[in-house]
C-alpha cells in the first residue's frame, strides 16, 4: 500500500516537473524573442531580461528596485489614469494595448505590450510581468502616413470611392467646394458632380473601367456644384489596394482652380480679341502704305514729265537764244546800211535830206532792235538757267522719291509681317480657348 502511494507520488512529481520543464521553456522561448519586464504589485521593478532593457536603453542594475513611473512621463504619473492603472493590476486584471513609454535619454518608446499579473496560490498578486514589442519604428512610420495624409485633407479637397463609383467620405473642403453637406453625397454616385453630357459619353464609361483596372488619372476635370454651377478642379483619382492587392477604393486629391481658369479664358479672351484688333490695323496699314506707294510713284511720274518738259523749254530757250542772235546781226547789218545811207544823203547835200531822216530812223530803229536782243538774250538765260535749276531740283525730288519708295516699300513688308505674326497669335490663342473649353 506504502509503494502505491509513494509511486503515486512520484508519478505526480514527474508530470510537475515536466509541465514545470515546459512552462520554463515556454517562457524563456518567449523571454528570446520578447522584452520581458516584471515588477511588484506596487510597480517596483524586480527584474527585466536584456531584450527589455535594450529597447529602454538601460542595463537591469540601473532599474532594479526602481519604480515603473522612469518610463513615464512625469505629467502622465500624476494621473489619475496611472493610479488606476496599478490599482487594477494590483486586483489582478490584465492590460494589453500600445503605451508610450520614455527611454533612458527621454526618446519616446512605443511598445505592444500586455500586463499579466502573477498570483501566487491564494490568488492573490504577487507580482506583475509586461511582455512587450517595441514597435517604436512602425509607429513613427504610421504617424509620419497620418501626418502627410493630415496635412493634404487640410489643404485640399478629398473624396473616396468605391470601385463602382459610389461615395465613401469627403473632408470639409470637398463639401465646401461643392456646397454639399456630407449627409447629402454620402452613398451617391460621382455622377452627381458632373455634367448629364460627361455621363452618357462613353469616356465617362471608359474613366471608371480604367480606375477599375488600377490605372491613376491626374487632370484638369470640369464638374459642378450643388446649384449646377461649373467648377474646374485640378485632380487626381489614385486607386487603393488592400493587402492582397485587391482594389477596394479610389481617393480622389483636388484643387478648386475655378477661379484660375476663369481668369486664363478672360485673358485669353481679350488678348485674342486685341490680336484680331491688331490685325484688322496692320491689314489697313498695309493698305494705306501701299497706296502711299501708289501716290508717291504718280508723284514720281508726274516730277519726271515736269522735268522732260522743263529740259524741252530750255533747249526751245537755245533756239529762241539762235534766232535771236540772228535777228542781232541783221539789226547791225541794218545799222551799217543806215549810217553809209547817211554818208551818202550827205554828200547828196539838200538832194539827201530826206533820205538822211529815213537812214537816221532806220538807224535808230536797228538800235533799239539791237538793245531788245539784248534784254530777249538775258531773259532767256535766266530762263535757261531756270531750267536747269529746276530740272537739277526734280532730279534731286526723282531720287528721294525714289527712296520714299523703298522705304514705303519696306514699311509695308514689315507691316505685312507683323499681320502675319497677328495671325500666329490669333490663331494661337484660339487653339489655348480650345484647349481650355476641352478641358
């Protein structure tokens, strides 16, 4: 009976033993790979394995007999939440979650970690283990996620799709640009937002198979708000994944660039209309250059057959000049013939006086002659001399107009180009008003 007994209890003190083996390596298995850290009802640290105080930055000598409230902030240790917090430990209930703690240079610590307290065999607590990970890196890297995602819902107008179009959220600035209230999109269709003309397109269509299909579209969009006014939002509809790759969702970013566009088509508008101004002017330039040309050629003409008549005046003033010279030598021959008629009608005595008064008229008659030739002689040298002048003037007025000419010319050629360059320009503006109304 004794040997029964003893075997039994033997057998019994066995299976301790190993379910005790297997507990000690369960948790030294967890003790490896986890930050381990155990304290007193009170939260007095009695001991911590090295994972624990890698993380923290400590060595276990440094923090052995210390209080939990090192890893806390100061503010956060005169909590109620932190008294609470040991005073459900110290009743036996368990805590898990993520907890900002500080390290031993104050750098912030995030871990996962659960408080399991320890009872001993009348249940009651005697001590509590924090099993923990330091998830510090992941936290950083999510925070950073939620800070730039922050920062674009503050600046811009964000609205979330399913894949078929229906709307998931929008931010404020969404609502506001399109002056809806969140509980009136909330489960509609884009649709809404834009024109019945977009709609039944077959681009429409052909928009969402593509986001279906993972493709990202960044462009000027033309939609409207609540009162069917046209907006204009620069957007961009990005298609999101989950973890198996599977598309549950389109976010779309936008700016309200309304006012922008508005601006570029009036701009657009104006500097179109004083380009076709500016061509209407450079085209009549162009005309009034070219009958200045016109005129100034028949002024050129005309000066030149001035001139031809002119030089054909004087050489006629030559030929008077001739006859002149002429009549000169027959009013001397005369005068000759006179005064030896006068010799003669006085050796004729009382017989020539008659003829004497005749010779002495005649004589005087070839004087005068004599004298008109004269004056007809410098008058047609100051004619002559006119002439040329005049013809040497026309001349001097033929080659200015002449260069008029080419200038005039010229200046027409310019102007032709830059009614040319008017037209690039219209034509220009026109294509960016097209590109503007496409978009």
């Amino acid at each position: 009976m004794f040997n029964r007994h003893h075997k039994s209890d033997l057998q019994e003190i066995e299976r301790f033993s190993c379910a005790l083996t297997e507990s000690n390596a369960k948790l030294a298995a967890i003790s490896r790979s986890m930050a381990m850290i155990e304290f007193d009802r009170n939260g007095v640290i009695l001991d911590a394995n090295d994972n624990f105080c890698t993380a923290m930055g400590y060595n276990v000598e440094e923090i052995r007999g210390k209080h939990h409230r090192i890893f806390c902030e100061e503010a956060y240790t005169h909590t109620e939440a932190y008294t609470q917090l040991w005073r459900d430990l110290a009743r036996g209930e368990a805590l898990s979650g993520t907890f900002m703690r500080l390290n031993k240079r104050g750098e912030e610590v995030w871990l996962e970690a659960s408080y399991m307290p320890v009872l001993d065999s009348h249940n009651q607590v005697q001590s509590v283990i924090k099993v923990a990970s330091d998830i510090s890196a992941r936290v950083h890297h999510e925070h950073e996620n939620q800070s730039l995602i922050d920062a674009i819902g503050r600046s811009m107008a964000v609205i979330e799709f399913t894949p078929q179009g229906q709307i998931l959220n929008a931010n404020d600035n969404f609502l506001r640009t399109v002056q809806y209230s969140r509980e009136e999109i909330i489960g509609q269709h884009h649709s809404m937002f834009c024109h019945r003309a977009e709609v039944e397109s077959p681009a429409y269509k052909a928009f969402w198979a593509s986001l279906n299909r993972g493709e990202y579209h960044s462009h000027r969009f033309e939609r409207k708000n609540k009162y069917g006014k046209t907006l204009f939002l620069e957007a961009s509809y990005n298609p999101i994944f989950d973890t198996n790759g599977r598309l549950y969702k389109v976010v779309k970013f936008a700016s309200d660039i309304t006012d922008q566009v508005t601006t570029l088509r009036t701009a657009a508008d104006s500097a179109h209309a004083t380009s076709v101004q500016n061509d209407a002017c450079a085209r009549k330039g162009s005309e009034v250059v070219q009958q200045t040309v016109q005129i100034i050629e028949e002024i050129s003409s005309d000066l030149n057959q001035a001139a031809q008549s002119i030089d054909a005046v004087s050489k006629q003033s030559d030929i008077i000049g001739s006859i002149v010279q002429t009549i000169r030598s027959i009013a001397e021959q005369t005068n000759m013939l006179a005064l030896n008629a006068a010799i003669e009608a006085a050796r004729a005595g009382e017989h020539g006086r008659g003829f004497a008064v005749v010779a002495d008229e005649v004589r005087s008659l070839a004087a005068r002659t004599s004298q008109a030739t004269v004056e007809i002689v410098d008058v047609v040298r100051k004619n002559h001399d006119l002439s040329l002048s005049a013809v040497s003037s026309m001349q001097s007025s033929l080659s200015r107009t002449g260069l008029g000419v080419e200038l005039a010319n010229e200046a027409g050629q310019v102007i032709l180009e830059i009614q040319e360059g008017s037209r690039h320009v219209v034509d220009a503006i026109s294509q960016f008003n097209s590109t503007l109304q496409l978009q």
